[in-house]
C-alpha cells in the first residue's frame, strides 16, 4: 500500500549485519507527523533502540542514515542527509548531516531511512538499487581511502551510483572519524567510527523512482519564488563567490577566531588564508550539491611546490581554523593538503586539528613531553608534524593512537592538568567560535545536544550588525542589546530560538548555511515558508507554530536521550578558559562568557528545571512526548 | 539560412547542481525524476560537470535506424513525434552522446526539444542555448586571449621592440 503522505518513499530498510539480513520496512504515518524526517527520525529511533549506557561500540548501537520529505523534489538547497548513532566521542547523542548527490538519490530509489544494527562477521557495504538492497563483501574497499571507495564501488555499479562511505580512520575506531560522499563529509561526533565497528564500509545507492508530491504544481510554484529569493540574496551571492572561508577575515577582526587553542582570537595573519586569496589564487571552479543555489564548494589548484596537483574541494571555515590558525598555520598549501588527507581518511577536521592542538599547547607547557610523543617535537606552526600526526591518528600509530581518542579521553590518560587545556564541550572539541567574543555562541556549545557545536542553534544575528534582520525576525524591541555580540541580553532566547529552527532544518535536510539560514536573516524563508514547502509536497497539515513544535520536539528528545546517559546542567559547561580567562585582544578585551547566567534564562525560557536542567513532565507531555516522560520518571530521571 | 542552436555548458562552469534536471523534468512531466529529464549532468573527477542534452545534429544519426520515421530532421531541430515511436531504442545506439533514450514508464524514447525551460534554472548561467556559430567565436575569443598574454610578455621582455 501507498505511504500516507506524499513527498516521501514510505519506506525504511533494517540491516540486521550480525545476521546478513535486510528488510523494507514501511515507514510509519506518525513518525513522519511528528518528527518530519532527518534528524528527527535519528532522533526517535534512537531514544527508541538504544538503550542507556551501551558502549557506542556495541554492535546494538544503531547506525541510522536520514533523509526528508523535501529531499530529492528539487526543492532548493535541501540536498543534505543525515547521520545518527551514540557518539563514540561523547557517549551521549551523536549526528552529522552532509550535502551531494546520496540524499536525492536514496529518494529516488524510494527510501526515507537505512537503519542498521549489530556488526557484521566480515566486511560488508550496501548496494541499494531501486527494489534490490544487498549486503555485498566489501574486500575491494576495506582498508581503502573515501575516495578511492566511491571510484572503485563506482566502476563496479555505475558512474551515476552514489556512495557514502567510512575511510581508514572509521576502521581504526578514531573516535571522531566521518562519513563522506563526493568529498563531503557527515564529520561530526565520531558516526564514521560507529560505522568502521559495524564492519560496514559504505552505502552504495541508485534510484530511478518519481518522487511524487502532494501538489505538484503549488510546490513548484513556490518552489520558484523562493529560488526567485535565492537568486538575489546577498548572503547566497557571498557563498557562491567564495564558500564559507570569507568569514575567516570577518571572524578574525571581531576576534573570535580561535588562535592556538583559543589563547587568542585574533591572528595578524588571517589574510594569508582568508577566502579572498583562495578566490585569487588557487580556485578552479564551483561545485554544487542536487538543487543547491549557493555552489559554496570549490575545487582548488596549488600551482607549485610539494603539495602541486588539483584538489577536489577547499578547506572550510572550520577546516581553515581547526588545521590553521588553531596550530599557528598560515601555510594554504600546507592545510589544503591536511584537509585533503582527513577527507581520504574520513576524519573531522575540526576535531583532528583540535585534538592536535591541544597536544602542541601541552607540549609547549611541558605537560607532554618527547616520551609522550614517541620523539615527535610539537611546537605551533610545525607544518610537518601537523602532516605526520593526522597519519598517525588515522592509522592509530604510535602517538596517534592516543590522540585518535580525542582530546579529553587523551587529556585523561595524561593527567598533569593536561585537562585544562582541553576545549571541549562534553567530549566534542569545539568549532570555530570562541564565545567570549559572541556571547551567544558560547551559550550554543554549551548546550548543543551533540556537544560543542555551532551548528545546533547557529546564532547568526548578534555576529555582526544586523539591526534589520532582528526586526525583521523578532521586532524592534530585541534591538539594540542582541545586536550586541557582548551584551548577554536576549542571547539565551536567540539560542534558543535558534536551536528549534536547526532541529527543524536538520530535519528537512535543509542547508543552514546557505539555504535556509541566511535568508532567514532577511525573514524570507521562515516557519511559515518551510509549512507551506511540507504541506504542498507531503498534503500533511502542519502550520507555521506546528513547525516550530516539531524543532521544539526534536531538541527535547535529544535532550532526554542525553539525560538518560547521565547529562545534566553540571555537563552544560564550558573550558574554564571561557568563563575564566579574558579574552586577550581586539574588541572582545577582557570578556568571558557569563555562562551561569545565559543558562539560567535559557533553561527557564525551555521551560527544563534551572538547577538539573533536566526536563519537567508537563514540558514532554505538551511536546507529545509522554512516553519519554514515563521512562525518564522510571529512572528517576525527571526534576523533582 | 538555418541558424543551428546547441545546450551549451562549458564543463569547467557548471557546477552539477543539476538543477537543469529538476526543471526539465518537472516542465515535461510535472514530477523529479532524474530518469525523465532530457538533460543529464555527469559529474566525472574533482572538476568536470557536463550537461548533455542532444545536439540537433544536422544529419541525425539516431533517425537514420528508426523503423517509424519517429525521428525527423525539420528546420533546426531533430523532432521526435511520439505517436509513431515503438520504443525499439535504436537511435540511443546510434546516438554518439546518450542524449536520447527511454522513457522509463512509457518505453519510447524522449529527447530535448529545445524548449528552454532549463535555462533559467542554471545557478551559474553556464548552461545556454547558443548558435554554434556563437561557441566557435568563444572559443577564438579564448584563444586570442590566451596569445595576448604570451605575446604582452615577449613584447615587454624584448629589448629590440623596447629600443624602437
């Protein structure tokens, strides 16, 4: 029988790779109402299936692979899907989200999710191909690099076959190992790690289905308009023009650029790898994931010298911090290559490069000595031993194998107050944004639900000036304190806000950095836009407040799995260099983040208890969620 | 005199959205499905994309085989006229680009007609409809400009032309 709802497959598949088993599941009507599809999905299954305490490494961890009502309808910027598991990094939830051309094509072929579970005898990967899904041995890929994978597994099915895949770091268990597709990475919270210890290499897909909709012809309509939107969008133009490395130049004057493990935020030498000079000299072209608008990948050339040859993509943002400016690196060459390196081993850069980090600021305070390292001198701008260390973490060697555990399982080994220098949040080495400097991203890290994480609430408005955006979104009276990166006014309600918006995003597979987020600052597309997206493509009756309902769900979910890991407000925390240590220079002078009272008024607008931060019942209950309540009562873990 | 277009992309400008393909398959069929789109996008190696739509070759090779005289040759345009098509897919062998093939529910074969629809969908603004006679001034212009270059330098370097 036909799915209820238009716009999706209606379809799950169950890999079972204990017992080499796959099943087609139907996808169920209310799954789909209340939590839409991507993280949502991830989300449910999880709180679902994976019981408490279980060692990510379990096979009965679950290796959940999402995609949306939107995805493959040609909507724009809606190319994303998504990757769930318990995170090997954090031991609390754990999700990544990547764009390309696998999304699409896993619609195409009639499918809403792959769930899989258990650990298979033998390497295996997953040919998906319309109706026919089969495990296949995986002996010509294992051990191979991301890209070599999807050549190899493109040969054996067809060129126009999508492939997402673990590297050798997912092999290797290092603990924040991705997924990537087409040089794309799901990077995030170890899920390739997840995925090497189920022995499952990749997931190889080819569709040819109609994704049929609701309201062909209303969805496509406004599907114009908004592409109409999108054509004349500054913040899209920017994208397409550069990618996200612009920002490094941006972020650097309002010093909120992390320099050295966050000793800083300001760096004298940020032109050197800022996006302009990219664009300059080393860009080749754009490159752009199904319906995408803003083409924000670029493959490079460097022209001379020892890293000469072509690259398929430039460094991100992040990338550009976490392998650059983080370890004193101001060499393109040098990180373009790095970059390179932790896409063909499938690790996150932002983890890689701040785990390393954290090893140099130890080295340099003599916490870590030569005896540590296996002889390796860390110093910051020691270009060579950036390159041998993300060998070595990926291939687990020596001193590599230490840090493939991320930065605070390291930290704990170590001892000597190495833990100190530990920037992390739960586990998670925290993204390109030091919170002093924008108060409101400090708050979102210490709350994420994954861990320390930009892209959970992705507070955008307080940045830099955007007076008529924060009307445009909340209305004048926000103005002028949220517009002041420094001022903590409003911030715990624009993250919150903000977190319900990307749980929405994450769960239509939409891109929050060019798609959807950006013209959100100019009020374009919006709850009331994304309801009226769903309902002409699925025919599901779901208004703008409903929409905001589903985000709030998802991030009450994700909280309550996290609470039954053991979370709460005390792990709600940040690096004491945040809360403790001034910020050093540039305008941000002499500012740490007022953590205690952000969170106060975050907790009490989510309407979570201020002193546990765990979630009352009357909260689960309005968000439909009793049954969480009842477990969560059962395990005492509801506020008192 | 007949003015002979192509779907024109250079591969180093496109960027494989494929948003080409979403609007040619939601004008032609009202729906997304890759399978239906008269245009194709392959995406080969860290920088190649190309749309491939048919050609409007001026001796077609695919009507040449067809049994039906489904394929036809008029003005500018190979024009395929469906009712008379028996999805024998002869002309997707004969055809040296796999810009024509088989619709994958009706069976007969469908092509692009030029009709357009595309082109304001391409993010880029690479992908146009263009006389040949406009790609081969192109790529003079692109050569000429590749000589300036070179011949700027010689001319600069050279102390004979410096003395004149």
């Amino acid at each position: 029988m036909a799915f209820k709802f238009k716009g999706y497959g209606g379809k799950i598949i169950r890999v079972d790779l204990g017992r080499e088993k796959t099943v087609s599941q139907p996808l169920s009507s209310d799954m789909a109402k209340k939590f839409l599809g991507g993280n949502g999905f991830v989300t449910k299954i999880l709180w679902d299936e994976v019981k408490p305490g279980l060692d990510p490494f379990d096979p009965e961890n679950r290796l959940i692979f999402a995609i949306g009502p939107l995805s493959g309808t040609g909507w724009p910027q809606a190319g994303r899907f998504e990757v769930g598991a318990k995170s090997p990094l954090t031991g609390i939830y754990g999700d990544a989200s990547c764009c390309g051309h696998w999304a699409s094509e896993l619609k195409f072929a009639g499918y809403d999710a792959i769930v899989f579970q258990g650990r298979a005898s033998k390497p295996v990967y997953l040919w998906v191909d319309d109706d026919k899904v089969e495990l296949k041995d995986a002996k010509d890929v294992w051990g191979k690099t991301t890209s070599e994978t999807e050549k190899i597994l493109r040969e054996q099915h067809g060129k126009d076959v999508q492939v997402a895949s673990c590297g050798p770091a997912g092999e290797n268990l290092v603990r924040f190992a991705g997924i990537l597709h087409q040089r794309r990475a799901a990077a995030r919270s170890g899920i390739g790690a997840v995925m090497g210890s189920k022995k499952l290499k990749a997931v190889a897909v080819h569709g040819s289905k109609d994704v049929a909709l609701a309201d062909p012809e209303g969805f496509y309509k406004f599907s114009r308009e908004i592409i109409e939107l999108y054509k004349r969008d500054k913040f899209i133009e920017s994208r397409a023009k550069y990618g996200t490395p612009i920002l490094v130049e941006l972020m650097n004057e309002i010093a909120r650029w992390p320099v050295k493990n966050f000793q800083t935020g300001y760096t004298p030498h940020a032109k050197e790898i800022g996006g302009e000079r990219i664009r300059e000299e080393y860009r080749i072209k754009d490159r752009a994931s199904f319906g995408c608008w803003a083409r924000c990948e670029k493959p490079l050339m460097v022209k001379q010298g020892p890293y000469r040859r072509i690259y398929a993509k430039q460094p991100e943002y992040e990338s550009l911090s976490a392998l650059g400016a983080r370890n004193w690196i101001h060499n393109l060459d040098v990180i373009i290559y790095a970059n390179e390196l932790c896409d063909e081993y499938g690790m996150d850069t932002i983890s890689t490069g701040g785990t390393i980090s954290w090893a140099i600021e130890c080295y340099e305070k003599g916490i870590i000595t030569k005896e540590d390292t296996g002889g390796l001198i860390l110093s910051w701008g020691n270009t060579e031993t950036l390159i041998e260390l993300i060998n070595k973490i990926a291939k687990r060697e020596g001193f590599g194998n230490l840090l493939a555990e991320g930065s605070l399982r390291a930290s704990k080994k170590i001892g000597k107050g190495s833990e100190k220098y530990v920037m992390h949040v739960k586990g998670m080495e925290i993204a390109a944004q030091d919170g002093r400097a924008q108060k409101s991203m400090g708050l979102a890290h210490a709350t994420s639900s994954r861990g320390a994480d930009h892209l959970k609430a992705f507070p955008l408005l307080d940045e830099v000036v955007m007076n008529e955006y924060i009307v445009a979104r909340y209305g004048r009276e926000y103005l002028p304190e949220m517009a002041n990166r420094l001022d903590i006014k409003h911030k715990p309600f624009e993250v919150k806000d903000g977190e319900e918006l990307c749980a929405l995003c994450d769960s239509l597979l939409l891109c929050k950095s060019a798609g959807t987020s950006l013209p959100l600052f100019t009020g374009a597309v919006y709850y009331p836009e994304m309801a009226k997206a769903v309902k002409l493509a699925t025919g599901m009756n779901i208004d703008a407040s409903g929409m905001r309902t589903i985000g709030e769900r998802i991030v009450n979910l994700q909280r309550a799995f996290n609470i039954r890991e053991g979370i709460s407000r005390k792990d709600d925390t940040l690096p004491s260099r945040f809360t403790e240590e001034p910020a050093p220079e540039g305008p941000p002078k002499g500012h740490v983040v007022e953590l205690e009272q952000l969170l106060d008024e975050y907790y009490k607008l989510r309407g979570w208890d201020k002193e546990t931060g765990l979630i009352p019942r009357k909260k689960l209950e309005a968000l439909d969620l009793k049954d969480v309540a009842d477990s969560l009562e059962a395990m005492g873990k509801l506020p008192r | 005199m007949v003015v002979k277009k192509i779907l024109y992309a250079d591969p180093l400008e496109c960027c494989g959205c494929r948003n080409c393909e979403i609007a040619c398959s939601v004008a032609k069929e009202g729906i997304m499905n890759p399978h239906k789109s008269r245009i194709r996008v392959v995406r080969e190696g860290p920088v190649i994309d190309m749309p491939i739509a048919c050609r409007q070759c001026a001796d077609p090779p695919c009507a040449k085989p067809c049994p039906t005289n489904a394929l036809v040759k008029e003005n500018d345009l190979v024009v395929l006229y469906e009712e008379n098509c028996i999805g024998c897919g002869l002309c997707v062998e004969e055809c040296p680009f796999g810009a024509i093939f088989i619709h994958p529910d009706k069976g007969t074969a469908i092509k692009c007609d030029q009709c357009g629809e595309c082109l304001d969908f391409c993010p880029t603004g690479a992908l146009k409809l263009v006389s040949t006679e406009a790609v081969a001034h192109e790529k003079r212009i692109d050569l000429a400009q590749t000589r300036v270059k070179v011949i700027e330098e010689w001319l600069l370097n050279s102390k004979d032309m410096a003395e004149k």
